[in-house]
C-alpha cells in the first residue's frame, strides 16, 4: 500500500542535518527540554529560597551588604509584640477565614451540584471574584466598608433601623479583623466551591439509590456517603487554602496596611513593611522565615488529617 | 477506560435528588433561595464597584437625598479622569506587556517541560515532575525580600522586565502540571506510529502532539494571563517608578493620595483593571473551570 511512498520518505530522512540528530539524541532532548523550566525556577525560586534563609541570619539592610549576625534576628522577634500580634493574627485569621470559606464553599458545591436552569452561567458568576484582581476587589471592600458612607451601615441604620450608629469597621481593632476576615472568605469561596463541585461530580448516584432504597435521610447521605467521598479532594483543597490564607498579604495590604495600630498585620504585611518599606531586609526574611514552621504543621496537619483514606479513585496509577 | 467515561457522563445527568418526594416548595427553599443569596452576596461588591464609577461626586456622598443603590445621572467624569489626568494608559500597556510577555515564557518553559516529563520519560522523571509541583506551594510573601535583591543585583529593579522573568516562578508550576495531565490524555500510539515513520522526536511534538494538545495549552495560556494581570506583591516590591507600575499595584499607590479618597476615580479605575481578564473569562469560562478542577485533581 505505502510501497511508493517508501523509498522517497527514506531518502529525504536518511540525511538529517547533525543538529536534527542532536535533538533525536533522547539525553539532550531532556536536558534541552527542561532547562528554560527547570532554570527559571532555579534562579528565582530555589535560589532566592536560600538567600532568604541567610538574609534572615544577617543585618543586611538595603544598600549595604550585611554581616553573619546568627539567631539575633529572631531573638529579636521573640521580644517583639508586634510580631507575636502579626502570628497571632495570622492564625486566627487562617483559622476563622478557612473555616468559613469552607463551609459556606461546601455548601454552595452542594448547592450548584443540583439540576436548575441556566446552570452553567451561574458556575460561570460564581468564580468571578475568583478572577478579578484581588487588590481591585479589596478596593470595592474598603469602600463599602468607608466609616462615613458604607452601604452596610447605611442599611443597617437608615433603611433596617437595627442600629442608630454607623459602623467603624476598620478604625478599631476587632471590627478590622473581622472585616479583613469576611473580604477574605468572600474572595476564597469560589475556589473552594467549584473545586469541591469538580470532586461532588465524581461520585456514583448508584451510592445515593443504594442508600435511599435504605431508608437514609438526607443528613445521612451527606454524613455517610458525600462527606467520606469528598475528603481526599477536601484536604488537597484544603491545604491550598491554609498555605495561601496564611501567607495572604494583598487583602490585608490594600485595605487597612496592618493598622488600626498595627492589629491588623499577617506576618507577610510585616515581613513587607519591615523589609522593603523599611529597609531593614535581614529583619524581614526572618519573618518570612518565621512563616515557614507555621506552613509545614497547617499543611502536614490538614493533609495527614483529612487524607487518611486512599484516594477514590483507587490505588491503580492512572 | 469507556467505562469510566460513560459513568463521568451518567453522573451530571442524574442528582440524588430528583426522587419522587421532592416537592417545589422544599425546592424552593432548600435550593432556590440560599443560592441566590450566595450570587447576590458574591456579585454584590461589583455592582458596587461598577455604580460608583459612574455616579456624580455629589450623589455618591449624599445617601439621603440620591437611592445609593441606583444612579440618577450618571456620568463619565471618573473615567475621562482616569484616562486622561492620571497615567492610566500607561498602566494598563505596562501590565498587558508584563502579562502577555510572562505567559508566553511559561508556556514555552513548561509544555517543554511537561514534554519530558510525561512523554520522554527518563529515570527519575516522576522526581522532577513532583519537584516542580512543589514549588507550587512555595507562597510569594517568603521570596520577595531575598528576590528583590536578586532582582537588583541583575540591574533588573524598576523594570517591567523583572516580573515577566519572576511571574513564571509560579505559572510554570501550574501549567506544567496541567500540560501533564493533556499530554497524558494524548493516545501514545499516534507518537510510536510517527517514530516508526521516521519522524524525528520535535517533528512529533510540533506536528503531533502540540496540536493534539491545544485546549490544556489554551487553559493554561489564559490561566497565566490571569494569574500575572493579578499579582501585587512583586509588583508592588519590584517596581518603583510610577510610570513602570501594573494596574493592581498603581491604583493603590498612585490613586490613593491624601485624605480624601476620590472613591469614583479609584472605583473606576478597578472596573476598567477588572474589565480585561473578566472579558477574557467570559470567552473562555470552560477552559478556566476545567484547568481550574485539573490542577487541582492532579
């Protein structure tokens, strides 16, 4: 059938160029593959991963090279109020955001997991504060939470006539952490809805027949069959979630800068404003460094936690 | 393998609920209602940000006299302002070159890379691919104190090109993550058929499987604009002048000036920045939502 074809495709290859060669020659052919990849993230990541945890062992401060200086950096923080503040805020605020997100996100994926007209247009609105620019969206935050004209309060006072006092919501300290807290679940929602909407659709309606045949109320199906179905995805979800909230510096940055008396601070705000806004560039990849113990026991907690169970998907690679 | 697909398919068109007990009402207030909660809740700041931008100074700042929820005579003053007073243009221009420039660079590093991984697989190649992954996880509040002084001993401070070379510390990642689940959904006969014909490995990848593989690199092409018209802390650490800033960074450190915010401006300024990804997003929302839910499955 291809004898004609033959001998005129075997001419033209049988003299590949030497560098037509080179790239055939599968060892070069990887190497030359990963580079560009394996280069950039080497040099902007690995690396730098590494100057920060020297930084942070230094009095490096910007423009001048900084001396070996050992734990002084951290014994510092140790003393400093405000970076037990920024932890401690970090964690709460990891902690409250995460749990919301995930509740209220768990139950919009349930939610959306139902049959409705113009299903799919409202998944597509759903993951919109997912795509906008966060620090644009904060913006809209900061402003609807203004102390003279928030909408918020002008409902509550003028139009519900709950209150007879405008909000201060980001003059004082528990009213600005709650408030940063609710901008944050608002913005991570959609992540975790549409994950977990991704994960609900995997599972088998035959469990669902399978338990209404045996009389299982819908608290149980969810307690029995959605919930125990979900958790290896829940982790994986959930420890993108932990690792992002904890080290989020742009909520927090574009709405209250770490004030109102610095109780607002994560530790990557302080990191910023120590290191960059205050030159003092050792000090602040110590706290960027200090982050790192916080990260490894959220994500080994939330990954060991949740992911007991082998993967649903079996245990076949795929 | 057509089994799992065939069950895939089974499994969106039939919902435990759609039993025979399930009345309208229990729908209603079961489904209907929390769900438009929750879409009125998320579209909420939008609406806000959007009427903003066109309400006249003295109806934004007056709720007793003007309805705040709707505009009585909008206006386009925050927008000429923006375009016209400020250096709006130049912003968006730098951040459409840093976001185009910081794409391209990471789709052509990582389908590369995915390339080798998945595809030339060569001892350890499962090391590599789980390296890759991990640098995922490496948040960019540890690296941009040590980055910036990478950044400036190279004499890239103060250069849009800083970030189009920083932004694929965290596209090449993902995208390579999600190339690797396409290139793996790619039959592997159709690359041993064309080894067999004698064609050459790179002949394979551009003729063969790059094509083959269009819609990961669509997902992951957007999925990068995205990801890099959205960021804030290199920017914000690594760009100084106000000429060289990207939108997200200059609304909030150009905008925002003395005591009084100029709340229509700096609204406008957010729609007109928030304008193209989420023009962008409703082209292509399936491509989002699938490389959304791939990467996460991988």
């Amino acid at each position: 059938m291809s004898v004609t074809t033959l001998p005129s495709r075997g001419i033209a290859l049988r003299q590949p160029g030497w560098v037509a060669r080179l790239f055939d020659y599968k060892p070069f052919l990887i190497v030359m593959c990963l580079t560009p990849a394996i280069g950039l993230l080497t040099v902007f990541l690995t690396y730098p991963l590494g100057l920060g945890v020297w930084l942070a062992f230094t009095d490096t401060t910007i423009g001048q090279r900084g001396i070996y200086i050992g734990l002084e950096n951290f014994q510092y923080l140790w003393t400093d109020p405000l970076w037990w503040g920024a932890v401690f805020y970090s964690i709460f605020y990891t902690g409250i955001a995460t749990f919301g997100k995930f509740a209220l996100g768990f139950w919009l994926a349930l939610l959306l997991n139902n049959h409705f007209p113009l299903k799919s247009l409202l998944r597509a609105i759903v993951l919109l504060p997912w795509i906008v620019p966060t620090v644009l969206s904060a913006l809209a935050f900061w402003w609807i939470y203004d102390p003279q004209f928030s909408i918020i309060s002008y409902l509550l006072v003028d139009v519900l006539h709950i209150r007879t006092t405008y909000i201060d919501f980001l003059g004082t300290p528990w009213p600005a952490r709650f408030s940063l807290i609710v901008a944050n679940i608002w913005r991570g929602i959609p992540f975790v809805a549409i994950s977990l909407l991704a994960g609900l659709q995997t599972i088998s309606p035959s469990l669902y027949e399978a338990a209404m045949l045996d009389g299982a109320s819908a608290w149980q199906r969810f307690r029995y069959i959605t919930f125990p179905m979900m958790l290896p995805i829940l982790a994986i979800v959930m420890t993108f979630s932990i690792i992002f909230t904890f080290t989020d510096f742009q909520l927090v940055y574009a709405i209250t800068r770490g004030g109102p008396v610095n109780s607002t601070h994560l530790l990557a705000t302080l990191a910023f404003q120590r290191g960059i806004a205050g030159g003092e560039l050792g000090e602040g990849a110590a706290i960027a460094v200090s982050m790192v113990p916080f990260l490894v026991f959220a994500t080994l907690f939330s990954y060991f936690g949740l992911a007991r169970r082998k993967w649903q998907q079996g245990e076949a690679n795929d | 393998m057509t089994d799992a697909a065939a069950q895939s398919t089974n499994v969106g068109s039939a919902t435990p609920d759609t039993m025979a007990w399930d009345s309208r009402a229990r729908r209603v207030m079961m489904i209907y209602l929390p769900l438009s909660c929750f879409v009125l809740i998320l579209l909420f700041p939008f609406y806000w940000m959007a009427i903003t931008s066109f309400k006249p100074n003295a109806e934004l700042l007056n709720y007793r006299e003007h309805n705040p929820f709707w505009i009585s005579s909008p206006t386009l003053a925050h927008i000429k302002h923006l375009l016209f007073n400020t250096a709006y243009p130049t912003w968006l221009k730098t951040t459409m070159f840093v976001a185009i420039g910081s794409t391209f660079l990471s789709l052509f590093a990582s389908t590369l890379a995915a390339y080798a991984i998945e595809r030339l697989r060569f001892r350890g190649s499962p090391y590599v691919g789980l390296g890759i992954y991990l640098a995922y996880l490496v948040p960019p509040s540890i690296l941009f104190i040590p980055l910036a002084t990478v950044i400036v001993q190279f004499g890239l401070f103060d250069s849009p090109m800083a970030l189009i070379l920083v932004y694929p510390t965290f596209l090449v990642p993902f995208c390579t993550w999600l190339l690797i689940g396409y290139f793996k959904s790619i039959p592997y006969e159709l690359e041993e058929c064309a080894l067999v014909d004698g064609a050459t490995r790179l002949q394979i990848l551009r003729r063969i499987t790059l094509p083959l593989a269009v819609p990961g690199l669509i997902s992951a092409g957007i999925f990068s604009f995205t990801l890099s018209w959205n960021e804030f802390i290199y920017a914000l650490a690594f760009i100084q002048s106000g000429a060289n800033k990207t939108v997200p960074v200059a609304i909030l450190t150009e905008l925002v000036t003395g005591d009084v915010y100029q709340w229509g401006a700096l609204m406008a300024g957010s729609l007109l920045g928030s304008l193209p990804v989420a023009l962008f997003y409703s082209l292509f929302v399936d491509y989002y939502v699938s490389s959304l839910t791939g990467a996460v499955k991988e």
